[in-house]
C-alpha cells in the first residue's frame, strides 16, 4: 500500500516533486481538461510500468531508454486515438499536450527509477498512486483556476449570473500564482504534521 500512497501525498509528482509542470500549467484552465489529462496520465503510466516490469530482465541495459519511450508512445498513442475517437471536445482542449505525454518526466521518470527495477505488481501500484497523485495536482490546480478566473467549476456557475471573476487566473501567470499557492499550502500541511507527529 506505501508504494500506491506515496504518489497521492509525499511524492505528489505535481505540487512536491514538480514534475510534468508544461501540460500542468497549459491545460489546467478548466477542471474538465483537467480530468481528462489525469485519466490520460493514469493510464499510460499504469501500462507502461506493469509492461516495462515485464520487460526489464529482457530489455538490454544499453537500450533501456529508448525502448521505455517506444512502451510509453505505444499507451500514449492508445490513449490520443481514444481521446480524438470517443471524447473529441476534450481532445480538442488537451491538443498537443496529450502526444507530450511521451516525454512528461512523471512517466519516463518512474520507468526508470521504480518499474525498471521492480516487480509487476508494485510497479502497477507505483503507477496508480503516482496517476492519481498526477490527477489531484492537475485537478486542484484547475478548480482554482477556473473557480476564480470564470466563476465556474465544470461550467456550472458558481456566483450568479453576472461575476466579475479575476481573469489573471485563466492566463499563464495566473497558473503560476495558483500553483505557488497550492504548493506553499501543502508545505505548510507537511510541515505542520511534522510538527505534531
């Protein structure tokens, strides 16, 4: 259980370790988009660890690197079919960002560092909660983004009918403001725990 809960708290790979900061930053403008970046993350990274587990005694250790790309761009392009075939609108929102999942540091990161070198199981754990640490980040970030640049949260208004909501918040600067404050919060949690543990 420790390898499928560290990913959702101590080793969040959003807001602790920082890692996968571009898409992060560009498709987290609505929750929607945000969701469906997490799944996409979810996905690919659960398949590409539990078949690179497979795969481990197997790849040379020459080519390692290459073939956990040619692993994580087999799930990748699954998952951009799948997207542009069943779920066009968030396709369309996602754009590029979904092929650059190949080269997020969250997945080839964890291919190396855990799956490469553990087995099946705990591999598809490590992939789950770090997916699902991926998600919240994506999914925080994004609800405050949206809540306080347009006033919505999955396009249901949120403050009447008229809001002045603060449109900074929708805008590249305004992810970097959020994700300062999301990062700092969970400092301060950490840090309190620590404190009273």
């Amino acid at each position: 259980m420790n390898e499928l809960v560290k990913g959702i708290w101590k080793e969040n790979p959003i807001l602790r370790l920082l890692l996968g900061m571009c898409p992060m930053l560009a498709v987290t403008t609505a929750a929607s988009n945000a969701i469906g970046m997490g799944l996409s993350v979810i996905f690919v990274l659960v398949s590409a660890n539990v078949t690179i587990s497979l795969l481990r005694n197997v790849i040379p250790s020459k080519t390692r690197l290459p073939c956990f790309i040619v692993v994580i761009a087999t799930f990748v392009t699954i998952v951009d079919l799948v997207l542009n075939a069943f779920f066009p609108d968030i396709y369309s929102a996602l754009g590029i960002f979904i092929p650059l999942i190949v080269v997020n540091c969250i997945i080839l990161g964890r291919a190396e560092a855990f799956a490469s070198k553990h087995p099946v199981l705990e591999s598809a754990l490590d992939g789950l909660g770090m997916g699902i640490g991926a998600l919240l980040g994506f999914f925080l970030l994004a609800a405050v983004r949206e809540i306080l640049g347009n006033g919505t949260l999955f396009d249901v208004k949120l403050f009447g009918e008229d809001p002045t909501p603060a449109l900074v918040f929708i805008l590249p600067p305004g992810a970097f403001i959020s994700l300062g404050f999301l990062i700092a919060g969970m400092n301060a949690i950490e840090a309190r725990r620590k404190a009273n543990g």
